[in-house]
C-alpha cells in the first residue's frame, strides 16, 4: 500500500514539474514574439489545443499572459492584475512565505509594512508577535495586526485608494521620513533578470523608495510569478534589499544577481 502511494505520489510530483516547464516556455515565447498562437503552441508542446486552453487560462490569472483571440501575448507593463484577482492568486505561496518572513522579525522590532497581497499575507503572521512597532500605508495591514492589542499600529496619512485599501500621497512619503525602523517589509510587481525591481503604480513605488530609505533592513516578499514579469515604474535594485523571501528558486540569473550583490536568498519550498 505504502509503494503504491508513494509511486503515485512521485508520478503527480513529476507531471506537476512538467506543466511548470512548458508554463515557463509559454511565458518566454509570448515574451519573445509578442503573441503565441493555441494552435502553434500545442504542435510545438505536443499537446491538445483544450491543455493550451487550459495553460493559458492559468498563466492569465497569475497576470504571466495576457488573453487575446486564438491565443495569448504577455502582460502589458502598464497594467496590474485586479486587486480581487491577486488576494487569490499563489495564495498558499504567500502564506508560506510569510511564515518564513516572520520567523525573521525579532520581538519588539520597529518596522514598516507596505501594499500589496503579499505584505497582507505577512501581517496575518506577524499577529501574534510580542509588541512590534508597526508603521503602514495599508489599512489592510493595520486591521489585521490591530488584532494584537501589545502592537503600537501607525497610520501614514495621505489619500486611500479604494481598490486597495493602500495609502498613497505626499503626505504618507513626508510621514514615512519620519521614522528609522529596523526592517522595512517590501513586496513588488517584477523583478528583472537583471535584479530590476519593478512596480506599476509610480504613487506606490514613491512610498515604497522611502521604507527602502529609511529602514536598517529591507526584507523583499515575492511569490515566484514576478520573476521576469514586466512592469513600468522602476522601483530601484536587487542591491538595494537586504533578504528576499520567495517559494521558489529564483533562474539562474536572479540568483547570481542577488549573490553578486550579497542578498540573502530564503526560499519557502
């Protein structure tokens, strides 16, 4: 019996490593020619136009592809994914970065928490840690750690974006400024090949630079979906963080990238 799951379990394991591939090579080759025909793709995969139907449909909904008829391009630079869409997307992924994330965070550390699914998935985590200091622009975010009545929760002024609950402005930049803290958590839209660090709101990425700025460590918290995904705003550089937690290992590339520049890697397999 036990053989028996095992085999089972071993043969499931590889044909999920499989689908992941020939994921992969349907992002790159939209990428590279701009719109990849079903037809095409299932001649090249060896496959039917239902599994391309099917593949395409995934890759749309982690916002790798974007939709068009008789097949798919890559996503525009200047488009996010709806807020609703990304709470659902990888979300067994974000919690299990997340958990690993706060296994980092000391008792009684100041931080800033930004926007973003991921950041969210952090502040479920972080609840129960003995009195931190937190500094947001994510009402998201205070919500759920005000839950700990130990916590000290700070607000950042500035206009509330109603798709998100995040707070964007010059009035949150100049209150951000305010502060040193001691771990700034950060997520993100891309990372470049070239440890590019990309986003699509420039209001957002402003708040962002500044949590950078002015906290002694920068923690980056991504999902493996924003490898190689194109976005317009450049936020800043793989350099510039100190961690970056993910669920899986980054391409070569980024790896080297992040070793070039002394980045810790932790990956939540």
């Amino acid at each position: 019996m036990t053989g028996r799951v095992t085999k089972k379990t071993a043969e499931e394991g590889g044909k999920h490593a499989s689908v992941r591939i020939r994921h992969g090579k349907i992002v790159n080759l939209a990428r590279e020619q701009g719109f990849v025909a079903i037809g095409t793709l299932a001649e090249t995969f060896e496959v039917t136009p239902q599994t391309i139907r099917r593949d395409i449909n995934i890759l749309c909904k982690q916002g790798l592809l974007q939709r068009h008829h008789g097949g798919a391009g890559p996503m525009l630079s200047t488009e996010n994914v709806d807020y609703t869409d990304r709470k659902i997307l990888c979300l067994r992924e974000k919690q299990i970065i997340a958990k690993l994330v706060a296994q980092h965070i000391p008792p009684r550390s100041s931080l800033f928490i930004n926007m973003g699914t991921t950041t969210e998935a952090v502040a479920k985590e972080l609840v129960h840690h003995d009195r931190l200091r937190v500094i947001t622009n994510n009402l998201n975010v205070a919500k759920t750690l005000s839950g700990n009545s130990e916590m000290e929760i700070i607000i950042t002024g500035g206009m509330v974006r109603h798709k998100d609950c995040g707070i964007v402005g010059e009035a949150a930049i100049d209150f951000i400024r305010q502060f040193k803290v001691d771990y700034g958590i950060i997520g993100i839209s891309g990372v470049d090949m070239d440890g590019t660090l990309l986003d699509f709101d420039y209001r957002e990425v402003t708040a962002a630079r500044s949590i950078m700025e002015n906290s002694r460590k920068v923690f980056l918290v991504t999902d493996h979906t924003k490898f190689g995904r194109n976005a317009m705003v450049r936020l800043g550089s793989i350099e510039e963080i100190d961690a970056m937690f993910t669920n899986k290992m980054p391409p070569p590339e980024l790896v080297e990238a992040l070793k070039h520049n002394n980045v810790e890697l932790h990956v939540a397999e």
